[in-house]
C-alpha cells in the first residue's frame, strides 16, 4: 500500500517584495521626475537595462565575450521603425505597442542567422567573429541606404492607428509607462531564464565546456539558443528605442554601441543578475548627464572603467553584495568612519585631477573661449601659474590623504573579515 507525502513549501516573500519595488519604483519614479528631460531619461532607462541585461545573458551567464551585440538592438530597431511607417500608411494593422516585438522578432531572425556561425566558437574566436559581424552590418548600413537610409536614417511617426483608450503615445510620459511595462517583462522572463536548466547548463558552459560535454551535453548547441533569445530581449530594446526616439540612424549598429553595452554591463557587474540594470542606468546618465557637463566626459568614463577592473572586477553589485555580507553580520558599524574618511579623500584626490583636465581641455579645444574656465564654483586660468600650481597642490594632497585612508580601511576590513569567519564558524558549531 502506497502513502501519499506531502510537502509544504513556503512563498519567497523576499522574493515577492523585491519584485514588487521594482515595479513601485517604476511607476511612480515619473510622477517625482515630472520634466520632459526627466522622462525622456527614464525612457532611455528601460531601453538600456534591457539591453544590457541581454548582452549579459552572453557575457555573464555564457561567458561569450561579444563586440557586435549593438547588431541585434539596432536591426531591430531597422525593423521595427520600417513596420511603425507601414502602420502609419495602414499596411500593417497592428497596434503600436506590438511594435517593439516586432523588433524583437527581427533581433531574433538575425540572431539565429549570424549565431549559426559565431557560436561554432567560443572564447577569443567567438570575439574577433562577432567584431567582424558587426564591422559587417556597419558597412551594409551606409551601403544600402534602401533600408537603412544611408547617413539620415530613417524617421517615422509613432502617432499612428487608432488610440487605445486615448492613449496616442504622443506624450512622452505615455512612451515611458509603455517602456517601463515591457522593462519589468523583459528583467522578469530573464530572470525566470536564469533558473530555468538551460541557464544552468548555460552557466556550467562558462565555467567548464570540457565537463558539460563529458556528461553528454552539446556546448554549442547551448550558446546558440542563449544567443538567439539574448537577440530577441535585444530587438525588443532596439524597438523600443525606435519608438522613442522615432529615428533610427546608421549609429545604432556601431561599434561605439556595442562597445557602451559591454562597458557598462561590466561596470555594473556581469556576475550577479543585478548588475546590468545598475549598468543600465549608468549607461544613461554618462551619455546625457555627463556629456553636457564637460568635453572631457569620454576620459573620466575610461578612467572609471580603468580603475572597475583593477580593483573593483566584479563590478558595483559586487561591491553592494560585499558590503551586504559585512553589515549582515553587524560589522558595518565598525567601517563607516573607513568608509567616511575614503569618500572624502577620493573627492579631494578627484576634484584637483578633475580640475586639471578641465584645463588642459580647454587650453587644447576651447582657446578661442579666453582662458578663463568656471569649474566647481571656482575660476581658473589656463595661462596663470597660480591655477596650474593649486590643482597639482589638491590632486597630490587628496593622493597623500588618500592612500592614508586607504590603509587605515584595509585594516578595518581585514578586522571585520576576521570577525566574520570567527562567527560563521561559531554557528557552524551550534
């Protein structure tokens, strides 16, 4: 006679709360935000944490170093602005909020067309192909201007068909709240992608391929599925973006493109799911926040990204996750006088490096403005000694101070790492 078993599993709560900030935060981050700026920011937002979170699925779930992922975004985008002007001329009778799976459809055709042969590598190979796939699709851009309208690209009107309980998609506060619903979509089934056993064998692939096809597994098989649904998340992103900004140029199939998604997606941390979305947001603020503060901005970005993968590799969810660990064990209390007195030197040691680049930029490209500059509330003069001798006096005095701080918080660090081990063995114990 059989006996029935019943098991009892509990709901993540955790889980559910996380999800349900996200959410929260999305729909009412506009209502604080209320400038056209402001939206069209939180816009652009959603499109790059899409497509960050996707080219991750490559970088740091597969281990598949890509330069070309822009490919697939700005095809995308190709298709879904080509399909917004045959709704706008009633040759395609679909509503305007379907469009960006069009795109996303168009990223995965071109994602199955191309993968067939870049996944027949891994490693370094993968690299150079999907560089030259990518140089490929830059060419055809300017070549065939049929398609992708040659160097003016190509426009559309996203005030097209019927409105949908009045929504038109004109205002831009409307776009948003339409990218913000697919945004928590997409980070949701690429998270569910995460869990399911191809993402596991897809993380087993970038750890060890030789094992996965010792018990039987085809690697390539598996990146190429991962790379033909990393294509459609990323169509969806270029679709989106072709609805926001109704224009889509040759620059969206450039490598400065795929260079930014690869760049930030690392900054934010290719190991934890997070992380893209942290690059996401970062992606976004340098390219319009920071760019319209100095002509320098492209430096500053390489010299942060410089520094990410010296001492900080996994990123800044790998910083967050740290520091999550130490104050999980109540050893954060002892660190935030390190922490404080770190800041406050680096602002220093930044503000007298800052300062010098400003000037060596503007006596390079902005001589015909005077040699006067305002920077941080201060003038400067690019031909006085006086400014030249301040800025070096603050950058070497924040380096000595720095570097001061610095071992005083390594010590602290080491302590409370010592603490921490000491109480995970205590419970360990127990």
């Amino acid at each position: 006679m059989s006996r029935t078993h019943y098991s009892f599993k509990p709901l993540n709560v955790g889980r559910f709360v996380v999800w349900g900030l996200f959410a929260l935060v999305m729909a009412v981050v506009p209502l604080i935000f209320t400038s056209n700026l402001s939206a069209t920011m939180l816009s652009q937002m959603g499109i790059a944490i899409i497509a960050c979170l996707s080219y991750n699925m490559l970088l740091g779930q597969g281990g598949m170093l890509s330069f070309g992922h822009a490919v697939y975004t700005g095809l995308g985008s190709y298709v879904a602005i080509h399909a917004l002007n045959m709704v706008s001329r009633g040759q395609l009778p679909i509503p305007v909020s379907l469009l960006p799976i069009v795109g996303g459809i168009a990223g995965m055709f071109f994602a199955v067309l191309f993968g067939f042969v870049t996944t027949k590598k891994a490693g370094t190979p993968f690299a150079m192909i999907t560089l030259g796939m990518a140089e490929l699709v830059f060419a055809m851009s300017l070549m065939f201007s049929g398609f992708f309208g040659g160097e003016a690209g190509v426009s559309g009107d996203r005030v097209a068909g019927k409105p949908f309980f009045g929504i038109t998609y004109g205002p831009q506060i409307q776009v948003y709240y339409l990218i913000a619903v697919y945004t928590f979509v997409c980070v949701a089934a690429m998270y569910a992608f995460t869990r399911t056993p191809l993402g596991r064998m897809l993380n087993a692939v970038r750890d060890n391929a030789e094992r996965v096809e010792f018990i039987g597994y085809n690697t390539r098989r598996v990146r190429y599925i991962a790379f033909i649904i990393a294509g459609f998340f990323a169509g969806i992103a270029g679709g989106l973006g072709a609805l926001n900004f109704e224009i889509v140029t040759a620059e969206v199939v450039g490598a400065g493109r795929s260079g930014g998604y690869l760049l930030f997606t690392f900054l934010g941390g290719a190991t934890f799911f997070f992380g893209p979305i942290i690059g996401g947001i970062l992606m976004v603020l340098a390219f319009v926040l920071l760019s319209e503060f100095t002509k320098a901005w492209l430096l500053y970005l390489g010299l942060v990204f410089l520094f990410m993968v010296m001492y900080a590799p996994g990123g800044i969810a790998s910083l967050i996750m740290m520091n999550l660990r130490v104050a999980a064990f109540g050893q954060l209390r002892r660190l935030w006088t390190s922490y404080l007195a770190l800041g406050t030197t680096a602002l220093v040691l930044l503000a007298g490096a800052a300062a010098m680049i400003e000037m060596i930029y503007h006596l390079q490209l902005g001589a015909t403005m005077g040699p006067e500059l305002r920077f941080l509330g201060a003038s400067l003069n690019v031909h006085s000694v006086d400014s030249w001798f301040g800025c070096i006096f603050v950058l070497l005095t924040g380096i000595g101070l720095f570097e001061v701080a610095r071992r005083s918080f390594m010590v602290d660090w080491g302590d409370a790492q010592v603490e921490i081990e000491r109480e995970i063995k205590r419970r360990e114990a127990l």
